[in-house]
C-alpha cells in the first residue's frame, strides 16, 4: 500500500508540472502565452505587415523561385482592374506577397533573435472580383538569422522571406473582399493547418487546424502601382500545448512504477 500511494503521488505531480510547463508555449524560438486574457475566444493572435502583388504566375505552395518570377513579372493594377468584366471565370492574375510578424498575444517580443515571416500566393482573381482557391496557400518562416525587412522592395527580399524553416504552412480555404475592391480593400479567409514546426499546436486544438484570417492593402491606381502599400492582417486561431519529449518519458516511468506497485499489492 505504501508503495501504491509513493508512485501514485509521484505521478500526480509529474502531470501536474507537464500542465504547468504548458504555458508558455515556445516553439522553434517563438513564444506565445495561451492563457493571454485579450484574444476572445481564440488563445493565438498574430499580427503582420506584408507586400502583395499580381502577376500572371500561379505561384506553387513554398515555391522560392516561383516567388521571386511572380515578383520580378508584376502587373499595374490598372491593367488587373481592367481584366473585371463581371464574369466568374479566371482573370489569369494571381495574387502573391510576404511578410513579417510583429506582434503575438500582446507582445512585440515573440521570437528572441529571429524573425517569423510569411508568404502566400496560388490566389486567382475572378472577372467577378471573387477568387479561387483551389491551389492557394499561406505560410510562415522562422529564421534564426533575421534578413527580412519590410516594406519588400526587391527580388532578394522575396527569398529572405522564405528562407527560414517552415514554422507554419497552410492552405486558403476560403478568401473573399468583405469590403473596398481590389486595388483597395478588406478581405477575410479561412486557412487550415497542413504541417510545419508549430503545427501539432494547431491541429490538435479545439478548432482542429482552423484559422481566420482578415488583412487589408492599397494599390495606388494614381501611378499604375505593381506592389501594395499599407498592407497589414492578422491570424487567430486555438492552440494547444504539446508535452516535452521528457515529460512524456517521465510520466511513462511514473505509470510503469503505477503498474508495477498494483501488482506487488495484488501479489501481497
């Protein structure tokens, strides 16, 4: 009996400091309080600047090169504008652009020594200004070695933005203008989680995976702009935290020693 309630309290407090251990939550260098009181319903709020742009390059998921082509290739907005005829067939221009986070749950100070940055593309315009997202996607990048700086204004930056390890890559399943127009306005869309560093944080929460996403950017029709000024948006979602590979041997230690004290006392 003793050593029933030895090991049985051995194990209570080894659960007990796994669910301590919880919050916060550090994954890849970023950190993120899930119990952080302002965020709704949703434990994960992150908030970004970013560069888009058109090109008539469908950009593939994590595609550097492709990136950088859509880039370098960008159509003035005037010219996308004039591609909406009203139809809902594709335009042949697909929007692209990067990023950086600034801002999780409250804090500026989220990735100590790196930089998390994002990139999306495979977003086709429609002529009846909706789109289609049967291949688009939006990810996020830590890097260790900060060399992205925003506002994007060359070709180089495209790829600093995506050359850190993959934190977070999900594919858009929804994406419309819920105010403005094209060259100037607000869109939301729903992304699910597809794999990444953090992504056993997301896809075992609550939301199973789900995130919202809203974010707005201004082309200048004025001067036939390529790229977006202003563009800023946010991510939120549920999270939840995963058990350090040595709190899981530690509690299997402990529920050996649970199973091996009930049959000593089952054997007495």
């Amino acid at each position: 009996m003793k050593n029933w309630k030895l090991v049985l309290s051995v194990a209570i407090v080894l659960v007990t400091s796994m669910s301590v251990k919880a919050s916060p939550i550090m994954v890849g260098g970023v950190t993120w309080d899930p119990d952080w009181v302002d965020g709704g319903e949703q434990d994960f709020l992150l908030k970004y600047d970013f560069t888009q742009w058109f090109s008539n390059t469908n950009v593939a998921d994590n595609n550097v090169a492709n990136m950088q082509t859509s880039y370098t290739n960008s159509v003035g907005i005037n010219t996308v504008l004039g591609s909406l005829t009203g139809s809902g067939s594709g335009t042949g221009y697909f929007l692209s652009g990067v990023g950086e986070a600034y801002y999780i749950n409250g804090s500026n100070a989220f990735c100590s020594g790196c930089e998390l940055t994002l990139a999306f593309g495979g977003i086709e315009l429609f002529g009846d200004n909706s789109f289609d997202v049967s291949s688009a996607w939006i990810n996020l990048y830590v890097d260790s070695s900060p060399d992205y700086s925003h506002p994007t204004s060359n070709v180089g930056e495209v790829a600093s933005a995506m050359d850190g390890n993959l934190w977070l890559s999900t594919s858009i399943l929804s994406f419309a203008l819920t105010g403005g127009t094209v060259d100037d306005g607000l869109v939301s869309a729903e992304l699910q989680v597809t794999g990444g560093l953090a992504a056993n944080n997301f896809l075992y929460s609550s939301l199973a995976g789900l995130a919202l996403q809203s974010g707005n950017a201004r082309f200048d029709a004025s001067s036939n702009a390529k790229y977006s000024s202003g563009g800023n948006g946010q991510v939120q979602s549920d999270t939840v935290g995963v058990p350090e590979p040595t709190n899981l041997v530690l509690l299997s230690l402990a529920m050996m020693g649970l199973v091996g004290a009930f049959r000593r006392n089952k054997a007495q």
